[in-house]
C-alpha cells in the first residue's frame, strides 16, 4: 500500500475525511506513524512527525481512538516536503465535569497495570492539549495494584472511602485549584425532655476516663446525606429507643483539630419526646434513664465545664422562654434548584415554636 503524500493546506481543507478513512488509518498504522518524531520510510520516502495542535474526537473510551492530527516533513529525491497525518491515541473512559476537568469512569479502568500505565500517560497528554484542568481518578479497592502507577505519574491522594480512594492530577502549570477534601465531620446532641422536667440521659460504654461517671444527653454523627433534624431523631432512637419530635437547634460549637486533624461542628437540638419505654442499645450504651433536670444540671462534671454548663442554661432558658432557637425551613434555591434546610430564629413567626416573652 503507497502512502500519498500532499501539501497541508490542500489535505487539511479537501481530504480530512479521507484521513479518518480506514484505508488511510491503516496505511498510518502499516508506516508505523504512531508517534510523535518518529521516523519511517517506505518507497524512497523518509518521513518526520511532529504534533500539530489541531484533533478530532473519535471516541472517548479505552480500546477506541482519539485522532491527533500531526504534521510530518519528508524529503523525496533530495526535495524538502511536509504534509499532515492522523495519529490514533488511548485514551481513558471519561466525562467532563462542569469546572473544565475529567471524570474518569473507574468501571473500564485497565486490570492490567502495564496498560493502564501506558494509556494513562497518553491520556494525561491527550487532555492536556485540549486545555483540560483537574483530572479525578477513582480507584475502586478491587484495583488498589493501580496506585502506584497513579502516584508515579503524579496523581495524589484526596481522599478515601471504605470501598475507594480518589486520586487528583492538576494538568496546568499554575497553582492547583481542585478543592481540598471536606474538612469537618458534624455531630449532633439531642436536649429531650418530657413534661415531667426530666431529661433523657445516657452513659456511655466507652468515653474518656475524664467522662466516667457522667451521665450525658444522646449524641452522635450525622451520616452522609442526612439532615441534621433527622440525624438527631435517628440517634436518640438507635441509642436510646425513644421516638422524638425536632423542635429547634438551640447552640452549636465549632472547634478544631479534633479527630483526624478535621474541624468539628457539633448542634446541640431541643427535642420533644413521643414515647417513653428505653431500650438500651448494648454496643454503645451502658444505660440510660429519665433524670430530673435539677439532678442533671447538678452533675459535678456539668458545673465544672464552662461548655456543658452554658449549653445547659441556654436549654433551661429556652424551656422558660427566655430564648428560642433555630427551627428549620425547608427551601429551594434559584442557584442549584435543590431542596436545603434553612435554620433561623422565628420568634416573630405566629407558626414558631417558640414564643419568647
């Protein structure tokens, strides 16, 4: 088979459908023009390849093309020449994301770690050219034997799950604008007490030595996706048995480096309860009991801790309605369309719970 050759305006404005040809792919690919700067020849014809800027998407997934269109210089005869090819790369399943970067699809990553090395490589090149910024990889734990190979084209970590790590590559040479992993982990406790002036209160099976003794209200993480008003809810139940209402988020504290180095942001929630009987939750709580508030507040630990003891006051001031608390509102926003929770002060609302004097 004889690879013609023409002058690149005329290939580039008259014959580009003939380079995506397969007749013509496969000449490329007999001549082994495959690479950039690379030399072959055939019929007396030396051929250069060097990468144009301009290509033409084929495909977008591993095992199919993504066309290149490179230049290449000749010399036929002792005669200077160039003209134009189309040179074939790998490159990953991937998506854009809304910021100008890639999502690569980790369910058709490579098992084989040479390839993915190989196809990576090209990739990262490939959507470099296009201007393309943040890369993420998602590496499932069933192909952990990639990492290194991530790590040695320099990806870094961002952050791990139970059944994955994520992996970022930043493809531009200014600084890095990829968002940092989520920096804070939320808790929630729940203030429940019923018209008889008790509160519900727990001791924990494993806490501190400082803690030992104390007896605390419920507590615990909300989980991802879940509203604060209904972690509460959900925790008080899990660890106590108690069904409960929402009513407010009466204070929340903020502090730092806490677990893992992360911020922690923890809501202190008013609760009304709709049941009585306990059922202890024997992994995490020794027991729990309905204590009179005066006993509570009393507790040796509660009137030392300046924390414990102003949470307390603000949760007896709100029961004398000398205070009010954040309710939550439910509303959508023009920006994202999405439903949010909306916590806010509503003494003024003659629909709040709260009726301060």
């Amino acid at each position: 088979m004889e690879l013609k050759l023409v002058d690149s305006k005329s290939l580039f404005l008259s014959n580009f459908e003939l380079m995506k040809s397969s007749s013509f792919l496969d000449t490329k690919l007999r001549f082994g023009l495959t690479g950039t700067h690379k030399l072959c020849s055939c019929r007396g014809v030396v051929l250069k390849a060097s990468r144009s800027s301009a290509s033409y998407d084929a495909a977008s997934s591993v095992g199919k093309e993504n066309f290149i269109l490179d230049e290449f210089s000749c010399q036929i005869n002792g005669k200077n020449c160039s003209g134009l090819y189309l040179r074939d790369v790998r490159v990953l399943d991937a998506s854009d994301d809304e910021y100008g970067g890639i999502l690569i699809n980790p369910q058709t990553l490579p098992s084989n770690p040479n390839i993915f090395a190989s196809v990576l490589r090209e990739s990262l090149s490939h959507w470099k050219m296009k201007g393309k910024k943040g890369v993420w990889l998602k590496l499932p734990v069933e192909k952990c034997d990639l990492v290194p190979i991530a790590v040695k084209e320099g990806f870094q970590y961002h952050h791990a799950e139970r059944g994955y790590l994520m992996m970022t590559y930043w493809l531009p040479d200014d600084p890095c604008m990829l968002p940092s992993n989520a920096s804070h982990q939320v808790g929630v406790g729940g203030f429940v007490i019923n018209d008889k002036n008790e509160v519900l209160v727990v001791q924990e099976k494993h806490s501190a030595p400082a803690l030992s003794g104390l007896w605390k209200i419920p507590t615990g993480f909300i989980l991802e996706s879940e509203e604060i008003f209904t972690g509460i809810v959900r925790e008080v139940k899990e660890e106590t048995g108690i069904d409960t209402e929402f009513v407010e988020v009466m204070a929340f504290r903020h502090a730092h480096n806490v677990a893992f180095e992360k911020s922690d942001l923890f809501f202190v929630c008013l609760l009304r309860p709709l049941s009585t009987r306990i059922a202890v939750d024997d992994l995490e709580i020794q027991a729990a009991k309905w204590m009179p508030l005066v006993k509570f507040v009393e507790q040796p630990l509660i009137q030392a801790d300046s924390m414990f003891k102003k949470v307390i006051d603000i949760c007896i001031a709100r029961l004398g309605k000398r205070y009010c608390g954040l309710s939550v509102h439910q509303l959508v926003s023009t920006f994202d369309g999405k439903l949010s929770s909306l916590y806010f002060n509503t003494v003024e609302d003659s629909d709040s719970n709260c009726k301060a004097n």
